[in-house]
C-alpha cells in the first residue's frame, strides 16, 4: 500500500502527457519553455513549502498510502510528484483556455482586455 498515492501521482501524469500530446497543450507547444515553466513552478512551490515547513505551517501526514521516504524534513517524495501534477495541469488548462478562445488574451500593443485606440482610454 505505500506505493499507492505515488502510483496515483504518476498515472495522472501520464494522463496530462496524453492529454497534451492529444491537444498540443503545453510541452507539445513549446517544449523550451513548458519546461523551463514546469521547472520554475515546481521549484517555487518547494521553496513555498520550505518556507511553510520552517514556520511551522505545514506538516507531513502520516498514512500507509505513502512511501515514507523524506527528501527533507516534513518534506515527503510524493510532493514533488503532486507539484509537478499542479503545475502540468494548470498550464494544461491555459493551453486549453488559449486554443479555446483565441485572442483573449493580450493583444499585440499588450493590452490584456483587447481594447486599442481612443476606447483604450476610457
């Protein structure tokens, strides 16, 4: 059973993986910079946790579903899994919501609201 949650983290990877490959989301956009993102976010959000660790915030719960292997204190194996699913699936989903609605966001003068010329101003 202590395989169970991590096995779980990587199946939903895989499941994000098709769905991008499926769709061209995300790494199957632009690879260069989906990992470069991935990375960043997984690594902002371990510096997160560290910080949240260090305050006294946020502790491990301890279940028979996990490994018990710890990279840190507090700090279990299936976190880094479960950040790099947070991270795939968040941008999988601005993937989505781009290939979906074209033009929603910034135009070319950067505006996020598609607003140019004298309407601009109001």
């Amino acid at each position: 059973m202590g395989l169970l949650y991590l096995s779980a983290l990587l199946v939903s990877i895989a499941g994000q993986v098709v769905l991008d490959r499926r769709w061209g989301l995300f790494f199957w956009r632009d690879a260069r910079r989906a990992a470069v993102t991935l990375v960043t976010g997984v690594a902002f959000f371990l510096l997160w946790d560290a910080a949240g660790i260090g305050l006294g915030i946020f502790f491990r719960g301890v279940t028979d579903l996990m490994t018990g292997v710890l990279l840190g204190p507090e700090l279990p194996l299936e976190e880094v899994f479960f950040l790099v699913l947070l991270c795939y699936v968040t941008m999988n989903v601005h993937g989505l919501a781009l290939a979906r609605w074209p033009g929603r966001g910034a135009d070319r003068d950067g505006r996020a609201d598609g607003r140019t010329g004298a309407g601009a101003a109001r």
